[in-house]
C-alpha cells in the first residue's frame, strides 16, 4: 500500500491511532519483559547482601 505523504502513513487510512497504539503498546511489553529480569536480579541482589549482614552481626 502506497501513501500519498508522510501524513497519510501516520493516519493509515484513518485506522492510525489503532494501529500506532498497538504498536505501542507491544513496544512496552517488550521493554517490560527486558527489564523485569534484571530489576528482579538487583533485588535479589540487594536483598542476600543485606541478609549476610544481618547474619554477620548475629542478629536476625
């Protein structure tokens, strides 16, 4: 499908706003699941480290 401008290809037949929506909405999706992994790992993290030094000063 051709467009005739550049604001055609945004309003895409006047379906654009579904369409760039749902782009964007997969776009976010796909960041989230980049970035839960690693936001888990440093709260793993943060949390074991301050676990030992609890245990280290023999209080619980």
């Amino acid at each position: 499908m051709a467009f005739e401008s550049f604001a055609g290809f945004l309003a895409m037949g006047r379906h654009g706003l579904y369409v760039w929506m749902a782009y964007g909405v997969t776009f976010a999706i796909i960041v989230w699941n980049a970035l839960q992994p690693v936001l888990q790992r440093r709260r793993l993290l943060r949390e074991q480290s301050a676990l030992i030094r609890r245990e280290a000063r023999g209080g619980k």
